[in-house]
C-alpha cells in the first residue's frame, strides 16, 4: 500500500536543516496472511508544531488496521 498526499512544505530537524516529511515516514511491514485495509500517515499536522516551529519528531508516523487473511 502506497501512502501518498502527505507532503509538507519541510520539517526544521536538528542543526536546522529541513527535510520533506514525506521523505520520512515510517513503514508497517506485514506477512504473508495478513493484508492492511488502509493506512494513514500521522503527525504531520502543522498545528503539532512547538512555538520555534519545530516538529514533535524528525517523522511522520503511519497507521493500518491490518486483516488476517487465510494462508
């Protein structure tokens, strides 16, 4: 599953460089019998930031209701 539309205009991580956040999402790996129904990437409301304009984390985090599938 291809999680996309979470672009952000950059993130200011330590040393004050910036990334995209999209560059920087975590992943959910399943297994074989399982299978994700959706997912959605998390933490990337600007509103999340701290008064410098800093993010809580240096990414974006992803969640998926996972289904077990017959094998």
């Amino acid at each position: 599953m291809n999680v996309t539309g979470a672009r952000l205009e950059g993130a200011r991580i330590g040393g004050g460089w910036r990334v995209l956040a999209i560059s920087l999402i975590d992943l959910i790996l399943i297994r074989d019998g399982m299978r994700a129904r959706d997912a959605q990437v998390i933490g990337i409301d600007p509103a999340l930031r701290t008064p410098d304009g800093l993010w809580p984390s240096d990414h974006a985090g992803v969640v998926a209701p996972v289904m077990l599938t017959a094998r």
